[in-house]
C-alpha cells in the first residue's frame, strides 16, 4: 500500500482511524488521571503540579504536538469516511433492521464527532489557549488551572456543555474502542468478549469521570 493510497484508500482511512483512536484513547487515560487530582480536595495543589509538569516540560510538548497532529487525521478521516459512507447509502434498502443491524450510535459515529469537536473548542479555548499563551513556547508563567476551573464551572450552561460533550464521547468510545483494535487484526473469539467489556467499560468509566470534574465544582464538591 502506497502513502497515497493510505489516506485516500477505504482500507487506508480505516487504519488512520484505528492508529490514531487508539493513539487518543492512551491520551484519554492521561487526561483523566489528571483530572482525577481534583479530587484530592487540597485547593487544587496536586492538580496544578500535574498540568504545570505537562505544560513546562520539553517531551509532553512535543508529544503535545502529536496529539494535535493525530486529532486533525483522525477527524479529517472520519469525515471522509462518512462522506463516502452516505454515498453508498444514497439507496436505501428496501426493509430497514434498525438496532438489529447495528447499534444507532455505530451508525451516528459522525454527528457524535461533530458534538466532540464542537466540545473540543470550548474546552480548548477556556483552559488550553489561555494557558499556552501565558507560558510562551515551552516556559513561562501559567495560569492557576484549578483556581478557572472553579469559575468556568460555576456557569450552568458550560456544565451542561461539558456533560453533553462527555455522553458523546462515551457513545463514540462505545462504538470507536472495539472498531479501532478490529482495525488493527484483534478480533477473534479468544480476545472478542475480552476487548468488548474493556471497551463498554472504557466508554463508561472515563466520559463519567469527565463529566463529573464540572458536576463536583458546580455543586461544591470540591474546595
């Protein structure tokens, strides 16, 4: 397979998205460790240590670097796919099986991104941006990360964003999770069942974590 072929083949842009869904879940698990610091209820310190060694240090930047790189592919790719899905459903079958053909948020995969991506702006533009901006390119002086989290999530509308956008994730992860080892050759009876209740775990377990950091601040769960 050429390089050309790798982005522009339905095979190609299938293992685009697998790399680079597996490469985001492993920066999901990162992200909500972190987060989970929060909880620690000591004003935010254990927190800040964690986003400042992510934000001064030379390899978390560069890794940085590829997170965004594999954001952009793995969106540019899901629209592709799904442009190229539709034009195949433009005929519709004549009997339609519903759930029993496959799970709706399976066939909702694009709209789903689309509630992430818009989710990924606002989340982005409230913490990342601001940050970045007071640090300079590698070092310089940060804001207090928890000290905004308490102030942006004291609106209820941005909780209420924030936990929309954590459902969509959990939905996307339920279907993304298994189709991105699938991708990648393991699937097969010895390791399905084992994949499948990680992955449904996985979309349960971190969305709920997410959505609870602006719930805890909102309700004052958190000093």
């Amino acid at each position: 397979m050429t390089w050309k072929q790798v982005f522009t083949s339905s095979v190609g842009k299938k293992l685009v998205m697998g790399f680079t869904g597996i490469f985001l879940i492993l920066f999901l698990i990162v992200h909500v460790g972190l987060n989970a610091c929060i909880w620690a209820n000591d004003g935010g310190e254990m927190f800040n240590k964690g986003a400042h060694f992510m934000g001064a240090n030379v390899v978390p930047r560069i890794l940085e670097i590829g997170l965004f790189a594999g954001l952009i592919l793995h969106i540019i790719q899901g629209l592709m796919l799904e442009a190229s899905n539709r034009s195949k459903r433009s005929v519709k079958y004549a009997v339609s099986y519903g759930n029993d053909g496959s799970k709706w948020y399976s066939r909702s995969m694009g709209l789903l991104g689309t509630i992430i991506l818009l989710f990924l702006i606002l989340h982005l533009s409230n913490f990342w941006l601001p940050n970045r901006a007071n640090q300079g390119f590698l070092l310089g002086e940060e804001i207090n990360l928890y000290e905004k989290m308490k102030v942006e999530f004291s609106e209820l509308w941005v909780v209420i964003v924030y936990v929309l956008g954590c459902i969509s994730l959990g939905y996307h992860l339920a279907h993304g999770f298994q189709s991105a080892f699938k991708t990648m050759g393991v699937h097969n009876k010895k390791y399905h069942a084992m994949i499948s209740s990680v992955g449904y775990g996985f979309s349960i377990i971190v969305p709920l974590a997410f959505a609870l950091m602006p719930i805890s601040f909102y309700l004052g769960w958190v000093n």
